[in-house]
C-alpha cells in the first residue's frame, strides 16, 4: 500500500460526464427526471457502459440492468465495488445516485490510468434503481437484486404509478425476470458509495466532504388517534374528545424529543389527513407519520420509546383512541470501521478536510452490507437540497470527494 | 296578558308531525336528506302548508319557498313569528331545523283552539333553506330573503355541489328568482326559534330546554404556515424550519386558549392541508382553519386578539412565514333582554326547569335580528349530536320545548 501518493482528477472530464448523463431525462433546466427501465434511463445506462469500456473497464450488464464496469486485479480475493444508483426522483437533479456512479467509473479510470493494474479487483457500478420513484411499493431495486433480497414473484406482483408492473417494465427493455436470482453475487468484498450530502450539515461546517460511518435506522409510524366528531360551536371544550388537540400535542412532543436529544436524532411529521376536514367540524380522527432516526442503536431505542410514551400518555390523558404500526422499520447500518479509517487516512493524506458524520437518508449501502464490509464518502450539497432540480455540489468539492474515494480504493488494491 | 295559563300540548300530535315529516327525504333509518328545492322538500313544505291550514292558519308561500301559516290579531302590530328551516344536511337528522318549523305551527294550533284569536297577530314559518347543504356557497336562504339580504343575481351566480344554480332549482318548483325581493317584510315585531341545542349542554345539566340570550359570535380563520422542505433524516432538527411544528404549537396554543377562557369561548381546528404531506418530508407549508367563537363582543375580541398574537409570535419565533384571512366572520347576536324574560317567565310559569345558555352554533336567528327583536329556545339534544341521522331529542323534552315556546307567545300576543 502506497498512501501518500497524489491522485489527480480531471475537473473538466468530471464536469462534462455529470452535464452529459444529465441530459438523458433532463426535466426544466437542471432537473432530471429518469426512472427505471425509462427510454432515459436506457440512455444513461447506455452511456455509462460506454465510457466504463473507453476507460479500459470489462463491461457486463446483470439481470435486472445494473452495469457493471471491472478492473481485474492480479491477486484473488473479493472485488472492492464502488458505485451507485442511476435513476432519479421525479424529477430529481443531476447529482443523487448519478454523481456515486461516474465517481466510481472515473476513480477506476483514472487509477488504471496512474497506477495500471491493482492488486484486488476493483468494480464500478451503476445501479439500476434505488429512488422508489417509478415503483411505490420498493426501492434499491439493483442492490437487493445483487445481494440476492428480492423475492420471487416480486417483479410481476409489484405495481406502478402508471399501473404497469415492474416484470412489464424489465420485459420492456430486454430483461427477463425469471433471471433475477442471477444478478446476486457473493464475490464482493467491500462496497464503497460517494452521494451527496442531502443536508446541510457540511455546507455548515464549510467542509467538502465527509466519511461516513454509519447510515441512521429509520422507523415510520403511520399512527391514528380517534375522538369524537362534534359541532365546533355547540360542544364546550371541556366535554370534547378533539383528536386534533391529541395530535398537535403529539406533533409538537415527538419533533421537541428529537430537538432536545440532539444532532443526528431526527423526527418529522411529514404527513396529517384529518377526517372529516372541515372548518366548523371538531374532527373524527386524525391520521399522521412518525419518521424517527437516529444511527446510533441504543439512542434509537431511547428515541422511540419515549415517542411511544408520549403517544400513549397524551391518548390516554384526553380520552383519545390511538393505534400504529411501523411500516417502516430498518436498523442503523455501521459502515466497516477499517474502511472508515481507509477512507479517513486517505482524505489526510490528499490534504482534503473532512469529516466524518452518519448519514440521515437510507442508501443502497444498507442493501450491500447485507454482503460486504460498506463505507460511504459525502460531498457538499448546496443549501442541503436533494430531490429537486435544484440540488447542487461544485465540482471542486465533487474533485475533492471523488480523490478521497480513488485514494482509498488505491490504498485498497495497489 | 295572562303568564300564569297551563298549555298543553299532545305529545302524540308531536310524535305524529316529526315522524311524518321525516319519511320526506328519509334516509338510512332515522335519517333525513332533504336539500332546498328537492323533491323531497317540495313534500314536506306541502305538508307544512297542509297541517296549518288544518290548524286553521291562513297559508301563504313566498317568493322563494317560505310557507307561512298566519293567525291575525284583534290589535295592530308587527308580527310574532315563530319558525325555523325545514332543509337538513345530506343527511341530517329529524330534528334539526323541521323541529322549529314543527312547533311554531303546533304552538300556534293549540294557542287557537285553547285561546281563540289573539291580540297581536302570530305567524308560524317553515323557512326553506338554511344549511347550505346544496348550495355551498350561502346559507340563510329563506331568511336572507325575509330581511332583503339577497343581492340581485344571487340566485344566477349561485353554483350548487351539483352543478345546477340556485336560479335554476328555483325555476324547476315553480318559483321566479327574479321576484326573490317581494319575499321582503318589514312588519315583523318578533322571531322566536325554538331548536335543538347541538350540544350536550343541557344533558349534562339534567335540564330538557334553554332561554338562548345570545347567539355566538363566530370567525374562521383560513391560515397558511410555510417553511422549507427538506429531507426528513438528513437535515438536523436545529436547522429546519419546520411548519409541521408550528402549526402544532399554534393548534395546541388557540385550543388551550379557548378551554382556559372556559365556556362559552370554544376554538376548534378542525381542518389541516399539508404540502406535500409525505412521511420522509420536513413539509413546505401547512393550511389551516381556527374556527373561533365567543358570544360576548369584548371576550370574543379578547379571544381573537389571543390567537393573533400566539400564531404571530410561534410563526416569528420559529422563522415560519405565516398569512391569515377571515372568510367568515359573523358578530354575536344577542337576544332581545325582553324578549328572554318573557320565556324564562313563562317556562317558569309552566314549571319547566330551565338555564339560560348562548348558542354555539349560527341561526336563522341572526339573520332575522336585522328586522326584528329575537329569541332562541334550545331543546336538549341527546349525546349532544347533530347534523348527522343520529341526532335525537325525547318527546317529553320537545312537548316542554313547545310548552314554554306557547307559553311565551301568549304572553306576547294575548
């Protein structure tokens, strides 16, 4: 292993790949809007197994369209993979999963250029889909696929938005979903995925980049509290069961519990349906979400048990009904200390400030972990914005995060 | 006047009227569904017409569908007039509205045939429309009408849940919109509404009837609280600008407010739109109603007042933006003092044990206080329901309701 050697990436070559693969899906200006097995979503998976083979990389494509781009190396072992997704919300920018696959192709590329051939083999990835953006019912499509976690029949049972299935959409562009069990591999020894930020935490700090040592467990309640439906003038407030009063009281507790624990706890209530929804109607019921996170597990347990206290307490002391279930529910997912410490040494030893953080928002490193040591490298977004058009990161920063990735996958293979 | 006569009223006559004015539009069991101008209400304004003339009133229809059943004084002088509507909600119950109607024509049908003709003339009055139930956009048709608050092409500009204009259902039962002003009067001294309460107050006072001396006052406050959307796990709580947890704090905030005034101040949230109302979204903006009501102007301003300054304050506090507009807002409307002595005199003469209450809910009432002196008598409801095929009140209770409504008239009239 040669740490301290200077990697060089071209900002240019960086920029025009982003701009380029922008373009397949572009939606109002900066925007892009690319879901799975789309016409876009063809092109832009054409163009990234274009340039994995002008980079001098073996392209495959496996059963459900990740595109795989391989630097053999000269030694055995596991392949160090590094990539991400390749679609996008609707729409979305230029930068969320797209900017994780170009980094690993040009990381590769430009070692291959500098350093030839590596020890280990090295493995860009473009993964076919992680967004949920065109499926409601799934998401990380392509890295459940590689891990072998999608279940059969699940391509022809999956519905959607446009009421097509997702064994319709495979079908559509060439892929056959009885072959889905083929995209899994167990050859794959370390995943290491560079994504924007998506928050403002960096932008904060007035650092480019961050290593990331944890992805935070995420638990969604979808929680509903009944009271009594009544006249909003003829029932005094003292006699009402008012299950609005119940969730302002929960909404306002749950966000103030995260608050007060502090950074990287996070809960939001994004989503409230009152019924019946009217001005002058004490309301029947009201069901809302819980989004509640924290990376850290026993944090996350202290965390939702005491949301689960409140609900409970504030149901019981206004006479309301309450009831949830957590329709989403996964555990932090700890990224390989030896690879955060890889990553670490190597963003010093280019001289490039950093972090190290976990992240808020689910990844495709989650899916990967389930077969491979994981580490995650951010980069600066502007402003903390993602799915949007708007979603920025400057290419220097982006130079910045993709030299921390080629430099730790160097200390990695070479 | 003589205050001291015992009225009796037939409580199976009662049972008779409501029942068979409920198979008009009955729905659902105990339900009724009677819009303005409907088939169904064509009968039972026929039927209303009927049973006067069987009390020997003299009927006449105005120009919008008011029936009135006259019974002429010995003496000069505006009017008695005793009524409410015989619309319902879709559906509503037996009750509500028809009830009123049912005993101005009952009160006056047994002050004849007990007392003969009396000094001041007495009108019963079967208002045809009150709870906008149609026609979203107005309410207070039949009694706008009376007090000549209908602005000329009303009825052309008036658009109805289905579509039809208000000219065009009058049209189809035989009524001219263009001759809505004859429907006028200026000859009406006094208008007493007897009505189910809609709440639970006087159930849980042991009580059957109320003295109403006020009806509320009531504004609607339609509010909108906007933030930033952000990502739910990656931007921190101490970043975010959260409109989801100011609209709590204020919802919580004006309910409080109301419950610590006590009654009768009474604040309801009863309708809340989040943008984009998703679980994973720190929201951008939350719509709201405060649907606030106090029938004391200097308490009702305070009220007011309180909750200006609280969404105000958590807006500014938070770095909210926060905009608020009044699309309703209706004075209290307060009883004529002589008119609630007179019936509580004459409930106390009938040995009915009563309170004297402001009503929480809106009236024809407050219309016809622009051209007459008015009062409210309130029969219990059970559970406090309304608006809804429940809603329910005893016979016993009624036949007092119309017992101390009679009595009152023939205080006034002979």
């Amino acid at each position: 292993m040669a740490q301290d050697v200077q990697i060089h990436i071209d900002p240019e070559l960086v920029e025009r790949y982003i701009m380029e693969m922008g373009r397949f899906g572009a939606y109002a200006g900066t925007g892009v809007w690319r879901t799975v097995y789309s016409p876009e979503w063809v092109q832009a998976t054409d163009q990234y197994a274009a340039w994995c083979e002008e980079a001098g990389l073996a392209v495959t494509r496996d059963a459900v369209g990740n595109v795989w781009g391989r630097l053999q190396g000269s030694e055995p072992g596991g392949s160090i993979v590094s990539g991400s997704h390749i679609d996008t919300q609707r729409p979305g920018g230029r930068y969320d999963g797209t900017l994780g696959a170009l980094a690993g192709l040009i990381a590769l590329k430009v070692l291959k250029a500098q350093f030839g051939q590596p020890k280990r083999t090295l493995e860009a990835l473009s993964l076919c889909e992680e967004e949920g953006s065109r499926f409601p019912s799934t998401n990380f499509w392509g890295s459940r696929a590689i891990t072998g976690r999608i279940e059969p029949g699940a391509a022809e049972a999956m519905q959607g938005y446009d009421d097509e299935t997702m064994a319709d959409a495979m079908r559509a562009v060439g892929l056959d979903p009885a072959r889905i069990p083929e995209a899994k591999r167990d050859d794959i020894d370390s995943f290491v995925e560079l994504h924007i930020e998506q928050g403002p935490i960096l932008e904060h700090a007035g650092l480019p980049v961050a290593v990331v040592d944890a992805i935070t467990g995420i638990r969604h309640y979808n929680v509903t509290i009944t009271g009594e439906q009544n006249h909003a003038g003829a029932f005094p407030m003292d006699l009402r069961r008012d299950p609005m009063a119940g969730f302002a009281e929960i909404a306002s507790g749950v966000i103030n519990t995260a608050h007060r624990m502090g950074r990287p706890a996070v809960t939001t209530v994004g989503r409230a349906v009152v019924e019946p929804n009217y001005p002058a109607v004490v309301p029947h019921s009201v069901n809302f979400t819980v989004d509640a996170r924290h990376p850290d597990p026993g944090q996350r347990a202290i965390l939702y048990a005491r949301h689960e206290a409140l609900m409970q307490e504030v149901a019981e002391r206004r006479g309301l009904e309450i009831s949830w279930n957590h329709y989403v529910n996964h555990e932090p997912c700890l990224s390989d200390p030896g690879l955060v410490a890889t990553f670490q040494k190597a963003a010093a030893a280019q001289g490039i400030p950093f972090m190290t953080m976990p992240s808020g928002a689910g990844h495709d490193s989650q899916q990967m972990e389930h077969i491979a040591k994981v580490v995650m490298i951010f980069v600066r977004s502007k402003d903390g914005r993602s799915h949007t058009p708007e979603e920025f990161s400057s290419i220097p920063d982006i130079v910045d995060g993709i030299r921390v990735l080629a430099a730790g996958l160097h200390a990695l293979a070479y």
